[in-house]
C-alpha cells in the first residue's frame, strides 16, 4: 500500500471525534473507510487514494474519560483543494463508531506550503545577507583601497631615531608633527604628506634640530597625553602652533574634515599656555597689550576728524565727538551684514576654545581664551562693542558685559534666560 508522511503532503485535515463508549484505534480507522465507501466514487475512494499514495497514512489518537472517548484525526493529502475538502466533509457523516454513537468534526485544512513558503523566505534572507557581505567591492572602494595602499607604501622614516614620517618633510617649510607612526599614515591617507612622528612623550634630537628650521604645527590627541605632548615640546624646542583633536578623539581615527577642521583652528602655544596654566604674569602682559591696542583704536578714530577739517575746527570736534558717541547704541547688533561677520567668526573659532574681542567697527582688538573672557572684559571696562567665542553664555558674563558696555555677546548657546541689556545671538540665530 502506498504511503505519504504529513511532510510530502500538500494539505493536513485536522478533525476531532467525540465517542460516546470506548473503542480502539482500529475501529474508528474501519468505520472511516468503511462508511464512506462508495459515497464519493472510484475516483475518491478512500482506499484507492491510500494505495496510489494521495491519501497518507491516517492518524487517530483518542482518550477515555468517564467510559466515552475523545481525541482527534489528522489525514496528510496530495490532492488539490476541491478534493482534499470534499474528502474531508465525508468524515462528517460518520454517526456510530462499533455500537457507539460518535460524532466527527472537520476543524481545519492546513496548507502545509504556507510554513515552508515561509521558510523558504527566511531562508533566502539568510543567503542574500550572506551574499551581500561577501559580495566583490565597488569600483569606488576599489579605488579608495589602492590609493591608501600607495599612501602607506609613501611612509618613510627621518633621522637616526627613523621617526616615521611623510614622504614630503624635508622638501616643505612647513612640517606637522604628530604623535605616532598610525597618524601619520591617517594624514598620508588623504594627502597630507608632510607629517613627522614623535614615537613617544620624550622629544628626540632629531626633531629638535628639524623644527628649528622649519614651520611646526603640533597636531595632537584630544586628551591628557596631548597636553603632556605640547608642554614637553614647548618646554625642548620652539614649534609655532598647535593643533588638537575634539575632545577623546584620536588623529589617527579623524576623517579628512575633521582633520582640516582642526588644522585650520590652530593657535599659537602662547594662548595655549594661557589656557592650561593661567600664568598671573602672562595675563597681566597680555591685558596691558589688549589696553594698549584699545587705546591706539580710539585715537585713530579720534584723529580722522581733525586731518579732514580746518583749525578753527578743533572746539567743535569735540563737540561731534561728544555728539557721536551715544549714537553707538543705535546701531543695529541683528542686521544681515553683521550676522554674516558674526557667523563666519564664530565658525572659524569652533573647536579653539578662544574668542574675539570686537570693537563697534567689527574690528578684532584681540584674540583671548574663552576661559579668561570674564577678566579680560573687566580689565578692558570700555570700548567693547561685541564678543564672539567658542562656549557657552552664562549669567556672570552677562553682568560683566552689562556694567562695561558691551552691546552684543555672540556663542554657541546660552544659559541666559529672561531679558538683558545685552543682545545674546547663538549659533542656531546665526
């Protein structure tokens, strides 16, 4: 007799039976085929599909409870649906199994090709993802491969100590020294060939001799060991600027705009020594030159009315002067013209921690870190039209400005809340 599991079926009848007696398995398997013999034709009896294998193998599993019997019974079939449900009806007219009533349920006709439809889907998601990511490369990554592949090659190696370095240090003015070995390949990366490494914290021989003869820019990591770096190398040699990573970065890991970025906010160690040790002597030379370059401001505007108008003039210049100078408040800290000036200042001091001091011409006074805002304002008292700097505004400046005339404070955000004399732009105004 032929046969077919319920894996090589197409469709799975579900039915339950519900027996009023006990019977075995074998009885209700003879009543299935013997009452519905010859109810459906030759072309659907019920044994006849069994022996060609369209009707599998049909399973009853019962239980007696309280002398009747329950249970459920499931036949695998290949035939189409039309068949497989009239099949499946037929059962229902099975009213006594043995010499007990009984009665059939046809719960179900599960299409067995949904679940393995889904299978197979989940299945080829699999090998697609596979495929995917062991697929051959573009051309464009390619390219991005081979070019690095020659940028590395380029690394060479300078001096008796054979620092790692770019092919270019000894042919440029300019060299940029650097931490390690990997940020020099990182810059060779994207062109930049002009990089030297220190290998270490201690600064060699080698690099003392070469950065007296040429144009150093320290580019280090954002973090401790790059502050160490810079005092060690301010400390053994002179380098003219220097350069960090954003904060917790590396250089070795920074793309080819945050390099540039950083390369073009660099500052001399002077500031950066301002910033790290807040040397009382260095501020106090630092705001006697801000007096100084203030004061130089005011009697060149002072000058310009007195070369344009004849002698008996000079009573009524101060006159204008007197008149001129609360004409300043008129002047609009929100127009386009300065919004573009304030924007494109405080773009260029992103990342350098620094700010401009500015007078009512836009005019830069000086150029101060952010950290040492407050005193330098103070020290100034007068003459401040605006302030642009890498930070955050805070309530002590704003007083600061407020008692020493400052019109206009222009940062990244604010922590300024309610009304104030003074005009706060950040950057998402900008």
């Amino acid at each position: 007799m032929g046969k077919i599991s319920p894996v090589s079926a197409k469709y799975i009848v579900h039915a339950t039976i519900a027996i009023e007696g006990m019977v075995d398995k074998p009885d209700v398997i003879g009543a299935i085929f013997g009452q519905t013999e010859g109810l459906l034709g030759a072309e659907l009896e019920l044994r006849e599909l069994q022996r060609s294998g369209r009707i599998g193998r049909i399973e009853v599993n019962t239980e007696t409870k309280g002398g009747k019997s329950q249970g459920s019974i499931i036949i695998p079939s290949s035939l189409d649906k039309a068949e497989t449900a009239i099949v499946a009806a037929s059962l229902e007219i099975i009213q006594r199994i043995g010499p007990c009533n009984a009665k059939i349920l046809i719960q179900k006709i599960e299409d067995i090709r949904i679940s393995k439809r889904q299978q197979v889907v989940e299945r080829a998601k699999d090998l697609l993802k596979t495929l995917i990511n062991t697929s051959l490369p573009d051309s464009q990554e390619l390219a991005d491969e081979v070019a690095h592949s020659v940028r590395v090659m380029e690394i060479q190696e300078y001096g008796p100590q054979k620092l790692p370095c770019g092919p270019a240090v000894d042919e440029s003015d300019e060299i940029i020294v650097v931490e390690g070995r990997a940020d020099v390949i990182n810059l060779l990366k994207y062109g930049i060939k002009n990089a030297i490494a220190l290998n270490g914290t201690s600064v060699p021989e080698t690099m003392i001799d070469l950065c007296k003869r040429k144009t150093v820019i320290a580019f280090v990591d954002g973090d401790r060991g790059g502050d160490l770096i810079i005092k060690e190398l301010t400390t053994v040699t002179d380098i003219d600027f220097v350069t960090k990573a954003p904060d917790g970065k590396e250089v070795e890991e920074l793309t080819q705009k945050e390099i540039l970025k950083a390369l073009r906010a660099k500052v001399s160690p002077e500031q950066v020594k301002l910033e790290t040790t807040g040397n009382s002597y260095n501020e106090e030379s630092r705001f006697q030159q801000q007096r100084r370059l203030q004061q130089n401001t005011n009697e060149r505007r002072d000058i310009r009315p007195v070369r344009s108008a004849p002698v008996p003039a000079v009573r009524v210049q101060s006159q204008n002067t007197s008149q001129k100078r609360p004409l300043a408040p008129e002047r609009t800290p929100t127009a386009t013209e300065e919004k573009k000036t304030f924007g494109k200042m405080l773009e260029d001091l992103i990342g350098t921690r620094g700010a401009y001091i500015l007078d009512q011409k836009l005019n830069i006074l000086g150029k101060v870190p952010s950290s040492e805002l407050v005193p330098t304002i103070k020290s100034l008292t007068t003459g401040i039209y605006a302030v642009v700097f890498d930070g955050i505004i805070e309530e002590e400046l704003v007083e600061v400005a407020e008692n020493t005339g400052v019109k206009c404070l222009i940062a990244m955000g604010t922590k300024v809340k309610g009304t104030t004399t003074v005009q706060i732009i950040t950057a998402d105004n900008l």
